[in-house]
C-alpha cells in the first residue's frame, strides 16, 4: 500500500552522462531477488555524503566516511565506484562486519582496476548478522557486465528492501544554454526517522560543479529533504544520502550558489531530493496517510522542529490520523511535551488543511468535529500549528500508524 505513489516510469529517468548502474541477483539473503547493485563514475567526478547520526552505525558506513576522507584532486583517490547489496545491514558486527566491508571494497576495486579507497560499499537489511561477502564478490562480474547509463530505474529495483515500489526521479534544467540532468534513487520504507533514515538515497548530475561545493551541498539538500521525514522515529544504522556530480556539462564551473546558474541548479537539486524523501514516507510501511506538519511562529527553527516531531512521532497521533478520529488534543500535548521552553499556550493555534480548530490555545468555537474528520479521511493532510512565539517555521513529513505497520515487521525476518 502506498499513498498516491506509482512505480516511475523507467523511460521518464533520465541518464546522467558519466554514470552507469549495473544490478545482478547475488542471493545475499533471499535467491532469485535483484540485491546487488553497482555505481560506476567517469573520471573526474566529485562526490559527497551525508550518514546516519546513529554512535552505533553499520560498518559500510564506518569504512565510507573513511574512504571520502581520503579523496582529493589526485585522480587515483577520486571516488569512482559503489556497491550496494541488500538483505544484510552488516551493522552491528564487530570487527568481523568492518573486515567484511573492506573486503566488498577491495574485490570491486580488482574487478575496476582502481584502488579500494576509491570505491565505497552501502549495505541496509537485517542488523546483527554476518555478510555474506562471498555471494556478493560472486554476484559482481555479472552487476559489471550489466551496467549501462539507463539503468537507474533498475538500479532502484535493486537497492530495495521493504519497499513496495522503487523510487525514482529526474529532472532537467539549463545552465548557460546547456542541458543539465539529475537523476536520483532511494529506499527506505521503515524504521524511518531523520539523521537521517533506514534509507538509502544517491543523487547524480552531470552539472560541472566545483568539487569543493559538494559537502556542503549534501548536507544541505539532507537538511531539507531526508532529515525532514519521519515514519516510525527510529533512526537506523545505515542512512546514507550520496550526491554525485560527473562535470561533464559544457558550462562554466560552478563555485558560487548566488550566481543565476547557481541557483537554479540548486533548485532543481532539491527538488529531486525532496520528491525522493516524500516518496519514502508515501511507500511508509503500512501507511495510508502521507500528512505534512508546517510549525509556524516559533523563536527559532530548531524549537519549531522540536514541536513537529513531537506530532510526527506521536503514536497516538499517528494512529488518530490512520483512523480518521478527530482527537485532536493528541496534537496540542505533542506540543506541549516538545521540549520547548516557556511555550505560552495561550497563544497557540491549529489548523487541519483550511480548518481552524484551535484558537488562543482553545478550541475555535466555530470549530465542528465533522469538519475535522473531513479533512482526516484524505490520503493526503497538512497539519499547521502556530506557537505565537516568533517568525520561524519549519517543516516534517510523515505518515500514519495502522495495523500493516505492526505486521510488516514482526514477519519483517521471515
């Protein structure tokens, strides 16, 4: 079940020169199942990533931020391959799982001819189970041989786990008369919360960006993407957002977001890791609701964030919204229990969609229950609360709580 979220279609994305994707079946937990996929990169490309904020992060991510510490302008340590296997996080595996990342590494770095350091391995699936590095060495020949330019609906197929549709996106724009592209995948249907997500998400262009724009540039599309969303609260292992930039574009380098070009290629960036993040939260594990949470008038962003996930996170909240219950004072204790210091709730207010059902911190006396069970039943809800504290705002994503949920992943193992 998804909540208005369809399968793309493959001919709608988009190559991006100087990236190919292969993907093989490498039987790294379940046989005849697309699980390893490869990210191959031209020469000369520039990447960066942004991790789980999780202390006890899964050992790919360990050896990731390892290995883009390494790079430089020396083209034998530019980053030129990933490999990404699902069904087995190698998370929470001592030092057998960081031994066994490496070893992923090393062997596609034979395969490539290049140095490990210049390859970096993602892993999402079961946590506390060993990798079966040897079915994944196997499976890479195959992932080779099948990469192509084209493959990025495929590669979204191949990086799924609890997924029920792949995810993916692409978009085009004009820089000084030439055609850029970006083309973007991610995964991740539970154990969603941000810092980021049990997600996986690559984002690629060709854009002649400066290499030392892209750090920054990750953390900030993340900031307002995939730190954004939230389905269940837990934050995983092995979250991991990668933007990868090949300069093949013929325009003039970008080193500075204020230009015209600047801006409008960041646009566009953020608009493709903004469609990938809420495509997550749509495909959230049982989810029937895909619900916006817009907190206004807050002192500052960070309190303001503080109250949405409060709401987002709440379970009684979550499971009002699935049952279409107007119990609404689920959200003004959310509120209260933020954290947020000297909060006046005399001066709060909440609106569902274009229904206002609190003023002043009481409930609006125009406001009638079948009015607020309207605006419940729709797939889709936007929640605005106001704090009368200030002019900051900040947004959340999330969706409901049902029944599918609790199935979904009791039975996630077997």
């Amino acid at each position: 079940m998804t909540v208005n979220l369809q399968a793309p279609n493959p001919a709608n994305i988009l190559a991006v020169p100087g990236v190919r994707l292969g993907i093989a079946e490498a039987g790294v937990r379940k046989v005849g199942r697309k699980d390893l996929t490869v990210i191959l990169l031209d020469e000369g490309s520039a990447v960066a990533g942004v991790f789980t904020q999780n202390r006890y992060c899964a050992a790919p991510v360990q050896v990731c931020r390892e290995h883009l510490k390494q790079v430089t302008s020396a083209v034998d340590s530019q980053i030129r391959a990933l490999v990404i296997n699902t069904g087995n996080a190698n998370a929470g595996t001592g030092a057998k799982g960081l031994a066994d990342a490496r070893a992923t590494a090393d062997a596609l770095a034979g395969l490539l001819n290049i140095k490990a350091q210049q390859v970096l391995p993602f892993s999402t699936g079961v946590i506390m189970e060993n990798l079966p590095v040897d079915r994944i060495v196997a499976g890479m020949p195959a992932a080779l041989a099948d990469a192509q330019a084209a493959h990025w609906a495929k590669a979204a197929e191949g990086i799924m786990t609890t997924d029920t549709v792949p995810k993916a996106f692409s978009q085009q724009v004009v820089l000084s008369g030439q055609t850029v592209t970006i083309t973007g995948i991610s995964k991740g249907a539970g154990m969603i919360r941000p810092n980021m997500a049990t997600m996986l998400g690559f984002l690629a262009t060709d854009a002649n960006i400066d290499p030392a724009l892209l750090p920054a540039l990750a953390t900030d599309l993340a900031n307002a993407s995939f730190n954004r969303i939230t389905i269940d609260g837990d934050t995983s292992t092995n979250d991991s957002f990668m933007v990868m930039a090949t300069r093949k574009a013929n325009h003039a380098v970008i080193s500075d977001w204020q230009t015209a070009d600047g801006q409008t290629l960041r646009a566009a960036l953020l608009s493709v890791a903004q469609h990938l993040a809420h495509a997550i939260v749509r495909d959230g594990e049982g989810a029937t609701k895909f619900i916006t949470i817009r907190v206004e008038g807050g002192k500052t962003s960070e309190e303001c964030r503080l109250a949405a996930y409060a709401i987002a996170h709440s379970p009684l909240v979550k499971t009002a919204f699935f049952a279409s219950d107007p119990n609404l004072g689920r959200i003004l204790a959310a509120v209260g229990y933020a954290g947020i210091q000297d909060l006046d709730q005399d001066l709060i207010g909440l609106h569902l969609d274009d229904v206002c059902v609190v003023k002043n911190g009481g409930r609006n006396p125009d406001y009638q229950e079948a009015d607020g069970q309207r605006v419940m039943k729709q797939s889709e809800i936007t929640i605005r609360v106001h704090l009368g504290r200030g002019n900051a705002v900040d947004t959340v994503w999330t969706c409901d709580l049902s029944h599918d949920y609790v199935s979904i992943n009791a039975d996630y193992r077997s």
